[in-house]
C-alpha cells in the first residue's frame, strides 16, 4: 500500500511549526508516544537498578524494554544491546576494550568514507596499541567505496575493519557484507557505523556480517541514546575498564554509571512507533519493523528522486555523490555563495538545513571542499513530504 506520509507527518507535533525539517540527518522529531514514554517514567515514580521497590523494578523493565526494541530494529539478541549515551561515547569505548587485546603491528582500516565518530576512536587507539592504520578510499567523483580494495588492505595482522553502513553527507552505502565477509575471512571483526543508515530502511546485522553495529535513536524518532550490537558471546571476550561494584554481566560491562531510564522507555516507545509506519504490516514486532522501514525507504527514494533531479537542474548548483546505491541525502554547493550563507537563505524560507563538513572530516577532504566551508546537507526522512522538497527547490533556485 502506499506511505501514508500526511498520516505519517501528523504524528509529529514538531512539523507543524511551519519549517520544513530537512535537517533530520542530524537528528529527528519524536512522537508523542515517545514524549508520553518518557515523562510517563518519571510521573509513575523513578527509582534507580536493582532496587526491592517498584519504581526501581520499572526501571530495570524500562532497560530491559529498550534492550529489546532496540534488537527488534537491528535485528539483535536483547543481551548484546549495549547501552550509552550516543554513538561516539560508545565506540571510543569499545575502541578502548578492543584496543587492549592489539599488539605491536597488528593493523585497523578505517574509511575515508566515514564519520569521524567511526574514524578517529580507531586511529587513536591503534595509536596508543602501536597498530598500523589502513585507510579504505572512496572514488572522489562517484562517492562509492568499492569493496575490491579490502581484498589488499586486509592481512592476517588486521584486527577490526571499521567501515559505515552510509555516509552521513552524500548517503554512500557501500557493500557492506562483501567488505564483512572479507574482513571475516581474514580473521579481523567488523565495526559498522549504522548512525545514518538506521533510519533509512530496514536493517539486519546478520546479513551484513556486522560483528558490532552502531546507532543512535534521536536519529530514528527517539530521545539521545546510543547502542552498540553485537553477539553477547562476543562481548563476553572483551574486558572493558570499568568500577569494582558495577555488573561485571555482558552487556551491563560496557555501561557505565546510572542510565537514563526514562529516556530509554522513550526508544523502546520509537521503535515501537517506527513498527506501524506502515499501519498493514503485522506479526511480530521485528516483522513490523521490517515491513515498515521498507516502506520508509521506498517513500524516501521517491522523494529523493525528485530533490536530486531538482538540484541538478539548477544550473548554479554543484551536487556530491553519485552511488548507485544510496540514503535520501543531497549534499550541493551554490556558485559564489558560502555553504552557510545557503543555509540562513534557506532559514529565512523557514527551511532547516545544516552545511559545513557535519563530521565527515576525511570525505570533504576528499571532496577537495573542505577548507571552503564543503557543503549543503538537505536530507529527507520518512515524515519529509513533496511540498517540502519543493520548497527547498524554489529557494535554492532563487539564488541564481
Ligand atoms: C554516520 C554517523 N556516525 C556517527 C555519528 C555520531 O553519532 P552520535 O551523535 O550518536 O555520537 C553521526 C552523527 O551525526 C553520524 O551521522
């Protein structure tokens, strides 16, 4: 059936401000299912884990639910849910964890492709292991990363292939499972940055051969959480710093301090939200989740379609990233005009986009814009409507 996207925009009291939120590759609206779940927790009385009280037993349900929602979308076990704060605070710290099992020579690829979120961490600990980096090169006129190359940068010295499942600036997927099953095969895990492609479509970390899975639920319609996936047995090998007291059980190894628990009732209540995108879908929560996100993705390629038709018709715009397969997300500059100086235009048409290199160090560089501000970053989400792509059409237009 078709995406019902008025119906889709109308469970977000956000939207109707009158801004067109091309922003949400930053970060999306919620739902008031999620308000509600969140400042239901703290109406219904809060107490902190492992408590004899209710309030304290509503707390660890909340974790508990959260762990759950979370596997249902990704396609994990609950006990490999690790929970933090967001996707950089977590990876820095699973980097730490792997890090203290790297010797002198072992050697990490990271990708040029990638957020820096999914770089640096790496680089920084392979730096203190005395590992050697390798980097993974996107084709600078395409934006793809071919997958060919890890066949050379791997060797049986590799420890962890860290690679993006999309770029978070021109949308680049690349293969994802041909990249894991290469680096599997040569012995080293996989750490794939999910923070952009989550909310893009559904996903399944068993068919990418992801070993750890990252993402971030203000990203996907819910409150700043991040949680890092993977097999609990997996998570059993790592000895991450961490207090004498706190739960030496996996996943509870990895999190550190008191969680936010009203804030993690507020995932389990998106994931849930993110089920009935597509009111036809049933069945189990995971095969909601599934058929929903399909929809997502279809309705966002459609409009995509026509935002990245519109930009490059526009004579005075350059657009970046040209892969075959790709997130709702456009990336452009303007002749003679400053990314942020596009970017207030646009604002002052009541159209939120975000410009600069939003992170994405080493691919603006490669893009050779980075030291000029980069880029334009208009991306779409599943409540982003046709009247909003030409909103922002209109406005880019006007800047001949
Ligand atoms: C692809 C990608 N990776 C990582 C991050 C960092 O995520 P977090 O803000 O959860 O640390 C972002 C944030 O924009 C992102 O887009």
């Amino acid at each position: 059936m078709a995406f019902e996207v008025a119906k889709v925009r109308s469970c977000y009291p956000a939207l109707a401000d009158g801004y067109a939120y091309l922003d949400g590759a930053a970060g999306t609206q919620v739902p008031p299912s999620v308000i509600d779940a969140i400042s239901g927790a703290y109406e219904a009385g809060i107490g902190n884990s492992a408590g004899a009280f209710p309030a304290s037993e509503r707390s660890d349900a909340m974790t508990a639910a959260c762990r759950a929602a979370v596997a249902d979308l990704v396609g994990g076990e609950p006990d490999g849910v690790v929970l933090g704060p967001n996707m950089t605070t977590l990876t820095y710290r699973i980097a730490g964890a792997l890090a203290d099992t790297w010797r002198e020579g072992d050697e990490v690829i990271v990708s040029r492709l990638d957020h820096d979120a999914n770089v640096r961490p790496w680089v920084q600990a392979a730096s203190r292991a005395g590992a050697v980096v390798r980097w993974a090169e996107p084709d600078p006129v395409t934006g793809e990363l071919p997958a060919e190359q890890y066949s050379d940068l791997l060797s049986d010295r590799t420890r962890l292939a860290a690679v993006t499942a999309a770029s978070n600036i021109i949308g680049t997927r690349p293969d994802v499972p041909a990249i894991t099953a290469l680096a599997r095969a040569a012995g080293a895990l996989s750490y794939i940055d999910g923070v952009h492609a989550t909310p893009h479509g559904p996903v399944d970390i068993a068919a990418l051969g992801a070993d750890f899975y990252a993402t971030s639920a203000y990203k996907w319609s819910g409150p700043h959480v991040g949680a890092v996936i993977a097999a609990p047995a997996l998570l059993e090998t790592l000895r991450p710093d961490k207090l004498v007291p706190s739960p030496d059980d996996v996943p509870e190894r990895f999190e550190f301090g008191t969680p936010p628990f009203a804030d993690q009732a507020g995932v389990a209540a998106a994931v849930d939200h993110l089920a009935g995108l597509d009111p036809a879908a049933t069945g189990p929560r995971r095969q909601r989740v599934l058929a929903s996100m399909a929809a997502a993705h279809e309705h966002e390629q459609q409009l995509f379609g026509v935002l990245l038709g519109g930009l490059e018709e526009i004579r005075h715009v350059t657009t970046y990233g040209k892969a075959a397969n790709r997130t709702a997300t456009a990336y452009f500059t303007v002749a003679g005009m400053a990314p942020p100086q596009v970017a207030a235009h646009l604002a002052s048409r009541k159209i939120n986009v975000w410009s600069g290199h939003n992170y994405a160090w080493e691919l603006t560089g490669v893009l050779g814009i980075r030291d000029s501000g980069s880029a334009v970053r208009a991306g779409l989400v599943h409540y982003n409507d046709r009247s909003e792509v030409d909103r922002l059409l209109e406005a880019v237009a006007e800047l001949g």
